[in-house]
C-alpha cells in the first residue's frame, strides 16, 4: 500500500516538474467534457450525461500516454521538451498504442449503449423523454434500483480495461510487444497484486469523481497527476528485469 502513496507523490511531482505537458493533455478531456455538457443541456437530454460521467474512467487510461513519456524522460534525466514528448506520442500511430485504443473506445461505447438498455428496462420509454422535466424519477424505489444495478454494471466495465491497462498502456509505450501480449501481461499483474490494485483503482474513480464535480475543471490538476503516478506504479509493478 505504501506504493500507492509513493506514485502519488511522484506523479505530483512530475506535475510540478513539467505542468504545461499536463495540462495540455488534460485540457482535451476537460473540453470534452464541456462540451458534451453543452450539448445534452441544449437539446434537453441532460440524462445523457450520467453514461458518461460514470463511464469516464473507461476512457481516462488514454489521455495518459503522453504523461507516462514525460514522467520516463524525467525517470531517464532525458531532456523535456515539446517536440520529443509529442513526437514520442505521433510515432505510436504505427505501434500498438491505436489497438489499444479501439479496446478502450469500443468498451466505453458498448457501456453507453448497455446503461441506455438498463435506463430503458427500468425506467422505461417515457420516462427518458420527460426526465428533463423531472429528474424526481431517480429518486423513486425503481429510479434508485436502476442506478444501483447500472453502477455496478460500470463499475464491472471499468474494473475489465483498469486490468487492461494499468500495465498494458506503459508496456507499450516502453517495450516492443503486441497489445495482445500487453493485456495478458496487465492481467497477470493485477491477479498477483488484488487488494492493493483494488486500492489503486477505487483511488482512480475518487479522484477522477472530485475533479469531474467542479465542471470537469478540476481535471486539469487530477489527470496529470493520476497519469503521472500510473507510470510510478508501472514502474513498481515491472520493472527492467
């Protein structure tokens, strides 16, 4: 558990050490955010959100590649600067950084899909047309069951790509291997370490929760440092031998 505290700290500290790198990576997400914000409170869906909000920590795991190659230069004594870091991140086009990547988005896409099936099986057709009128619906006996059981459902998808991706991102970003061999070897490492991995990944979803409250504004400090402390625990998790 003591590693947990100790990436944190580091992941800190590589924030401090190169900020604008974080927050470059990070402002995407947080726009993205924004903006699907904006347009599900424009069309008058706000229940949109809560698919995304709560699937989120699927696609989180991505925004980190360019923050695990400034957090190895720093590891390294390797020079900062922005044309290695992004043409470090450019070049995985033609690795196995973009299978991986279709994992994540094809998770997170199918997870939109099953907590609209679970919304609609609970709650029904009406119910999603008139919410913007409404939200009173979630806090009845079936509103209050449908999110329950929809949490758990994500969280199930969330715990899957956290097992395939703690390791598996920074593996390849370091290694020559396929995204194959990448999750087999996260998997392996998760199994081999549950309750402090559990530990790691509930302090994932906690922190990401925090900074998503504030208008997804305080995404801009916590990915960073999450990214950051990713590559820390990877490190603790793999390392060279």
């Amino acid at each position: 558990m003591t590693d947990i505290a100790a990436a944190l700290s580091a992941g800190w500290n590589d924030f401090r050490r190169a900020p604008a790198f974080g927050l470059l990576f990070s402002a995407f997400y947080v726009l993205g955010g924004l903006v699907l914000a904006a347009v599900a409170l424009a069309s008058g869906r706000e229940w949109w959100l809560i698919p995304f909000i709560l699937g989120f920590p699927l696609i989180a795991p991505f925004a980190a590649i360019g923050l695990y190659e400034v957090s190895r230069r720093i590891e390294a004594g390797q020079p900062l600067d922005w044309r290695a870091v992004l043409g470090v991140v450019f070049a995985q086009k033609d690795r196995q950084i973009p299978s991986m990547a279709m994992v994540i988005l094809l998770l997170f896409m199918f997870w939109v899909f099953v907590a609209h099936t679970v919304f609609a099986l609970f709650m029904g057709v009406s119910a999603m047309t008139n919410i913007t009128s409404s939200a009173e619906v979630f806090m009845t006996a079936r509103g209050m069951m449908m999110l329950t059981i929809g949490t758990l459902i994500g969280g199930g998808f969330a715990a899957v790509l956290f097992a395939f991706t703690v390791v598996g991102l920074p593996v390849l970003l370091e290694r020559e291997v396929d995204f194959i061999t990448a999750i087999i070897v996260s998997v392996q490492a998760v199994a081999e370490n549950p309750v402090v991995m559990a530990a790691w990944a509930a302090m994932i979803v906690i922190l990401l929760a925090m900074g998503i409250v504030p208008f997804f504004l305080g995404l801009l400090i916590v990915l960073p440092v999450l990214g950051h402390a990713s590559w820390h625990v990877y490190r603790r998790l793999m390392p060279d031998d």
